[in-house]
C-alpha cells in the first residue's frame, strides 16, 4: 500500500498498562539497521537502545470519534532511540520501529495499511496480580516477568550501562516524535506523540527473553532498564513529511 498517505489522521487511545525494558547494544551495529535519514541516540557514543514495550492498549481510534468506537488490544513495539536533523537544521530526537506485535489481526490489517510499522498477529498472554507483571509469547519467543516495589526503588539491572534511574528515564521512551523513512519518495515521515501522566516507575526483572532481540544478531545486548506505568491519555498527530535531500 506504499500509494496510501502514511499516518493521514490523528489518533487517541488510553494506554491503560505500558511496561518497557530497554536493553543496550554496541552503537555501531545498531546503526547499520537504521535508515540513512536517522542518527543513533547513544549513550558516550558507546551504546545504542532498544525499547520493548508491552502495551495494553484501549479505545484506539481516528481522533474525533468516541470511545466506544475504538479498538482495545495488545501492542509490542520494539524501537531504537534515534535522533533526526531537518533541512532547516532543528535536530529532533525519538524513535524509530524495527517491528510491531499485536493480539489482534485487524490491528495488524490497520496498522500494515496506514503505518510502516511492520504489524504481525502472535499469542500473547499479560497478567498483574500481587505486584508481578508477566508477559508471554510462544511464537514471539517472549517470557517477561517483572515486580513492581511500590516503597524504594531496585537496583538497575546487573551490567545496565545507565549510571542511575535519572539517566534510564532518558531512554524509557515514548519520545516526542516516531521517524519512518519511504525510501521510494525518498522522504522522512514524522509522527508527533502528546502524552499525559508520563511516570515511569523502575521494576524489578526476574526474567526478560524477548525472541526479537536475539534475532538480531547483536554482538552484545544488554538489559539496562525496565519500568511500568499506568492509564496514559495518548495522542498521535496526523504526520508530516519532508523530503530527504542527502
């Protein structure tokens, strides 16, 4: 559908669960999998992240339509922090999507039609109950399960590169704006993100395989952060686009 305007509305939705691990690889080979419109954002120019987001999703919809109308469903995004120059030099930084995940094969059918965000329907199971999230995919090859410990905060993650939770909170996402690049049109699609409540919490990882980022074939990938947050009011602007000139 490469003749369709990508992303031609806005968007609400409440993101009623969104957790997010974020996992570190060496800059370089994470750079090679963008397009060539978008920079690596990296910590000390030594690392690049990845962002896995597990998000329960509710009343998705074109903005202006009611709740009732929209789609309630399971997302996982897998994202690169990246950053992005305009002709007119404003750097921008957030994200870039490798691949998208949903329980729902109508969101594939809508997401693959009016985004390049590579949907794909799997099996996913989510539960929380006594403070333990866990998150579980056999054909994704995901087992995730996570603690929340609402009176201190854990330590981060044994070999985490982030120097503090402040420094991690930097990469938790979801960031500003979400880049995709149309390399027939030769241009950069950009899609505006406004949310509200924005509050990640640090959880504790008792176990986070996640299928995707073995496939990748990093040299080295790390787990740097995990955190949790709740009932996200959502906005997605309709998106613009400019002309790649380099």
């Amino acid at each position: 559908m490469a003749w369709l305007t990508p992303h031609p509305f806005g968007v609400d939705a409440l993101l009623t669960r969104t957790t997010v691990l974020t996992f570190a690889a060496p800059a370089a080979e994470l750079q090679r999998r963008l397009p060539p419109c978008l920079t690596l954002d990296t910590l000390d120019d030594t690392w690049g992240f990845v962002a896995v987001a597990l998000v329960q999703t509710r009343a998705l919809r074109p903005r202006g339509l009611p709740a009732w109308l929209g789609h309630d469903f399971f997302l996982i995004g897998y994202r690169v922090f990246v950053r992005y120059t305009t002709p007119a030099g404003k750097r921008l930084r957030g994200l870039y999507i490798l691949q998208s995940e949903t329980d729902k094969r109508k969101m594939q059918w809508l997401g693959n039609l009016f985004t390049s965000y590579r949907y794909r329907t799997i099996d996913i199971r989510h539960a929380a109950a006594a403070g333990q999230l866990t998150f579980a995919s056999q054909k994704a090859g995901l087992a995730v399960r996570v603690e929340e410990l609402p009176h201190y905060e854990p330590a981060l993650p044994a070999g985490s590169p982030f120097g503090s939770w402040a420094q991690a909170r930097r990469f938790a996402g979801p960031l500003p704006f979400t880049f995709s690049y149309q390399a027939a049109r030769r241009q950069v699609v950009i899609v505006e993100g406004i949310r509200e409540a924005w509050r990640p919490r640090p959880v504790l990882v008792h176990e986070a395989q996640v299928g995707f980022i073995h496939q990748l074939g990093l040299s080295e990938c790390r787990l740097a952060s995990a955190f949790t947050m709740t009932d996200i009011p959502y906005r997605w602007k309709k998106a613009r686009t400019e002309p790649w000139l380099a």
